[in-house]
C-alpha cells in the first residue's frame, strides 16, 4: 500500500515544472485537432481557447463546468461548419459567445 501512494504522488496536478512543460504552440495544437484547414478568421478565434486549454493540460486546476461546457461549444461549432451545417460566420459567433459565458 505504501508503494500505491507513492505512485499516486507522481500523478497529481501540478507537477510539471515551467521548465519542463512544452510551450504552446497554436499551430501544433491546430493541426492535432485537425482544424489546420479552417479558414484563418476561424482559427484566429480559436488560439485563445487553445492556450488555456494548454494550460489547463500542463498547469492542471479543478475543471469546472463552465470549462466543459466551452469546450463542448467549441467542438459543436467547429464540426457544424465544417459539415455545412453553419456558415463561418455563425461559428464566429458561436465560439464568440461561448467564450464570454
């Protein structure tokens, strides 16, 4: 049991140190989701929730629901336009009001 807490003592929040944990890179991040294709307008909206969303990965807090309910958001609006559903406008939009709640 010992060793059990050990181990879990390496996995909890926070043990990246700032030296170690990558920097952020939009573009990487993009091209991971597959966005890299979208429109530069759509992307350009997207880097800010990225950068927290690298933040939160790698400077981990408790996830709240407002977080979840963004993220949720923004992958409705993403896959909305690109299944035709939305115009990229609509998305902006969307994501726009996602992040403000």
């Amino acid at each position: 049991m010992n060793a059990a807490l050990k181990i879990h003592d390496l996995f909890t929040p926070g043990t990246f140190e700032p030296s170690i944990a990558p920097r952020f890179n939009a573009n990487e991040y993009l091209d991971l989701m597959g966005w890299a294709t979208l429109p530069s307008q759509l992307k350009d909206s997207l880097i800010p929730s990225l950068a927290h969303y690298h933040d939160d990965v790698f400077h981990p807090t408790n996830l709240n629901t407002s977080q979840l309910k963004h993220w949720r958001a923004i992958f409705y609006w993403v896959e909305c336009y690109r299944s035709g559903i939305c115009t990229q406008q609509t998305a902006l939009e969307g994501i726009r009001k996602s992040s403000e709640a």
